[in-house]
C-alpha cells in the first residue's frame, strides 16, 4: 500500500510541475521569440530553427540506449540492489560519452557544408554561420555528459526534480537573453548567454545528483554479467530502427526546409510550431498519463474489458484533438499575427496540412500507448523506418517541385501508414478482434470532425471579420460552444461517453 501510495504521489508531482514547467517555459519563450523577431533578422530566427533541427537529428547516435538502460534500472531500484545499478551506471557512463564524442565529431564533420545546406543566407557569412554552429554543437555535445545521470532520478518516479532544473535553467536562461537583446541586438551575445547558463547547470546538476547518489562516485564498480549486458544490447537493438525511422520522419523537416525553399521560411514555420508543440504538450500529458494504468489493466483485465476501456480512451481522444485541431485551423494564423505581426502569416492551405499531422499524431499516440503497455514492439519494428524513407522522399521531391507544403504532405502521408498498420496489430494481437470496427468508428468521428470545422468557419468569417484580440476571444469562445455541442449531440446516446459521464458523477461524489 506505502509503494501504491507513493507511486500515486510521485505520478501527480510529475504531472503537476510538468504543466507547470511548460506553462512557465511557454510564457517566456514566446516572449524571448517576439523579442528576437523585433531585434534581429529573419534569417537568424530561421538559422536558430535549423540548428536546432540539425542537433535533433544528431540525437540519433543515443540509439535508444537510454530507453533500454532506463529499464534496465527498475528492478535493482525496487529491490534497492545498490551494486547492480552502480554497474549498470557505470555501463550507462560510458556509452554516453561515447554518444557525446560521437555527437561532436559528426557535428564537425557537417560544419564545412553548412554554407552549401542553408538556403539564401547571404546576410549571414560563412565565418558566423560556422561559429553559431559550434556553440549549438557544444551545447548538445555536453548535455550528454550528465544525461546519464538523470536516469536513476527517472526510474525512481521522480522526473519532477529533472523537469523543476530545466525549468529553473531556462527562467534563468531566457531571461538573460532577454536583457542581453535589449542591450546589445547581438545573436552572439544570445547564444553565449544561453551556453555559459547551461554549462553551469551541468556543472551544478552533476554535483547535486553526486550527493543524491553518493555511490555513482564509487570507484568499486562489478561488471555487469555477460546476461545482464546481453539484455541491455537485445532492447537497444529493437529500438535501434524505431530511432532511425522517428528521426528522418519527425527531425528533418527544418532541415528540408532550409535546405530546398529557404532559411527564412524556417524560421516563419517555427512560429507556428511552438504554439502546436505547447499546446500538444499539454495534451499528450493527459494521454501519456493513462500510459501505466493501461499497463494494469491488460495484466489484470480480460480482452473484452481492455477493448471497452481503449474505445473509451480512443473516444476522449478524439474528442480533445478533433477540438484543438479545428481551432488551429481557424485561429492559428489569428493568433500568429497578434502576436508576431501579419508578415508572418502562412498560406492557410498549408497549415491545413500542418493541423492535419497534429491531429494524425494525436490519433496515434492512442494506439501507441496501448501497444507500448502491451509490450508490442517485435510486430512493426521495421514500421519507423519505412515510414522515415517515405518521408524523406516524398518531401524533398515535393519541396521542390512545389515548395513548403510538399513538406508537409510527405510527412502526413508518411505518418497516415501507421494510422492503418498500428490499429491492426492491436485488434489483432490484444483484442482478438478484426478491425473493421476501429476504422467504422474512425468514418464516423471524421465525418463529425469536418462536418463541424465547415460549420465553425463559416461562423468565424462573421466572428473574426478583421484580427483582432476581443474577435479573437469570441472566436475561441464559438468554436468551443459549436465544437462541444456538436461532439455531444452526435455520440451522446455512446457507451464511451456514458462513461466518462460516469467518472465525473463518481469524483463529485466521492467529494
């Protein structure tokens, strides 16, 4: 019971300071954005986004093997096997400062070809473009020298504590940049700032973590036996595909970008992406929430009552990505320009396509986080990659034939495959059930989902004639009136939403 009560406790600690965090970070980085847009060249907020994508991508030399060691670390923790996890991070130590040696070295390697990558940079040199690289290859190259360590902090429940340092670095980060924009308009002086505070958080987490874990400072460390070493490569090996598919699917469209259209268009697309990555943070945080009950209940529960409760999980789903789907569409580009200014704004036929993967990926993350709880790797683990070359392809042939949006499509169209493929595998293999169902229910929330948008942008053109901040609030206020009402109305007589009824009665009464 003391275990169950301190998991429940640690859940909700991580959960509430995960919001917290992100909610604190969102607000000053649209505010450090905003700045930046007024103090220094587009082609800098386009070079800022790119970089960022080139070291994103980077992150494939981990492998998957902090996943794998993650997991490894359960079992000595709960049975408090001190020796065991001092081997295992001894293990974990050494990979990654192979990881942040190889990182480094491939990072060099892609400098000298930086210039002939970044698309109409003219206002930049090479000499800056170079030197900007290098504090940004630094800066990740670093980070995984104390990565290691937040591992044993994660595996005991506790990723609060890493989730409270990155949120008390970046307050502190971003607003010395911040200052140093208003004093100087200089990128340099930008991303020194933020590199002389990161370097020293490293220095003072790496310390902080030693006290914690006095032990990882033992120099009396047993190998791992040939078993234990063996697991450790088997799971890296599993993950090793999924790493590679993930990262030409999800870390190159920056990269594309500046490479095919141009740097600034970059920049302009990254606008909108921090307002959808902030927003689905919050999302995926419900969902991911869910992830280790799932676990429970296919250990505890027969097929009939697993299928009842992902149908119900599927349901809410829906219903919240359906919603913040259609008021992107509708007040995205809005808000971008309140914000930024109109000479920010993007085609809407391309962000139709951008809203459309966020709502994909929502669909997704469903069925993922049951096949994860179900342990279902082997099935589809070639799936990452093929959909990775997919996109690669289709995107790069697309942006140049017909610019920014063949970008797009190609990641929606690569990403749609596992939409098909993933439901199968867990009708098939959790429910043993077809799964002619799934895709029945799948017309007819589709058919609800643009039944509305038509409806809530026919309204928005009386709503929001002009943008403006009080058109925009009543906007926001429409959509979520016609949206909900809509979604009611059409599955209200649903076993799914009886449900989630039912779980409020249950809370209100229990109080």
């Amino acid at each position: 019971m003391a275990n169950t009560s301190g998991r429940v406790k640690n859940t909700v600690r991580n959960i509430f300071f995960g919001y917290l965090g992100t909610v604190i970070t969102a607000l000053l980085g649209f505010g450090a954005r905003k700045l930046f847009i007024l103090r220094l060249s587009e082609t800098l907020l386009g070079v800022n986004e790119f970089y960022t994508g080139i070291l994103s991508a980077l992150s494939l030399a981990e492998l998957g093997i902090g996943t794998a060691l993650n997991f490894s670390l359960y079992k000595p923790i709960a049975e408090n096997d001190t020796e065991t996890i001092k081997s295992y991070m001894s293990l974990y130590k050494k990979a990654y400062r192979i990881i942040a040696a190889t990182v480094g070295v491939i990072g060099l390697a892609i400098a000298p070809f930086l210039p002939y990558i970044v698309k109409d940079s003219a206002d930049v040199s090479v000499r800056d473009l170079t030197l900007y690289y290098l504090i940004f290859l630094f800066n990740s190259a670093t980070s995984y020298l104390v990565a290691y360590k937040y591992s044993l902090v994660n595996a005991q429940q506790k990723s609060y504590i890493q989730t409270n340092i990155t949120t008390v670095t970046k307050m502190v980060s971003v607003t010395a940049q911040i200052v140093i924009l208003f004093l100087t308009s200089s990128f340099y002086a930008y991303l020194l700032t933020d590199a002389c505070v990161q370097l020293l958080q490293k220095i003072v987490v790496s310390r902080y973590l030693d006290r914690m874990y006095p032990y990882l400072e033992d120099k009396d460390v047993k190998p791992l036996s040939k078993e234990q070493t063996d697991i450790v490569k088997e799971k890296t090996a599993s993950l090793l595909w999924l790493k590679i598919g993930d990262t030409a699917r999800l870390q190159t469209d920056s990269i594309i970008i500046t490479a095919f259209i141009d740097v600034a268009t970059t920049g302009l697309v990254g606008n909108f992406n921090m307002v959808i990555n902030t927003i689905s943070s919050f999302v995926n945080t419900i969902f991911n929430a869910a992830l280790p009950g799932f676990g429970n209940l296919i250990a505890t529960e027969s097929k009939r009552r697993q299928y009842e409760m992902f149908k119900v999980y599927r349901f809410f789903a829906v219903w919240i990505y359906g919603f913040s789907a259609v008021g992107f569409y509708i007040l995205l580009t809005p808000l971008i320009v309140i914000m930024y200014g109109e000479q920010w704004a993007m085609a809407q036929y391309i962000l139709a396509w951008i809203v459309l993967e966020y709502y994909l990926k929502g669909e997704r993350i469903v069925v993922n986080n049951f096949k994860t709880a179900a342990g279902k790797f082997e099935q589809d683990k070639y799936l990452a990659m093929i959909q990775g070359m997919v996109n690669l392809i289709i995107s790069i042939v697309l942006a140049i034939k017909i610019g920014l949006v063949g970008v797009y499509i190609g990641t929606v169209v690569s990403g749609v495959i596992a939409n098909f493929v993933r439901p199968v595998i867990i009708y098939h293999d959790c429910f043993d059930m077809k799964v002619r169902e799934y895709f029945i229910d799948s017309l007819k929330y589709h058919i609800v989902l643009l039944g509305t948008l038509v409806i809530c942008i026919f309204l928005g053109r009386y709503t929001l004639p002009v943008i403006s901040i009080p058109a925009f609030v009543i906007t926001a206020l429409m959509i979520t009136v016609i949206y909900n009402v809509i979604f009611i109305a059409a599955f209200g007589r649903s076993e799914e939403l009886k449900y989630l009824i039912g779980i409020i009665y249950r809370r209100k009464a229990n109080k």
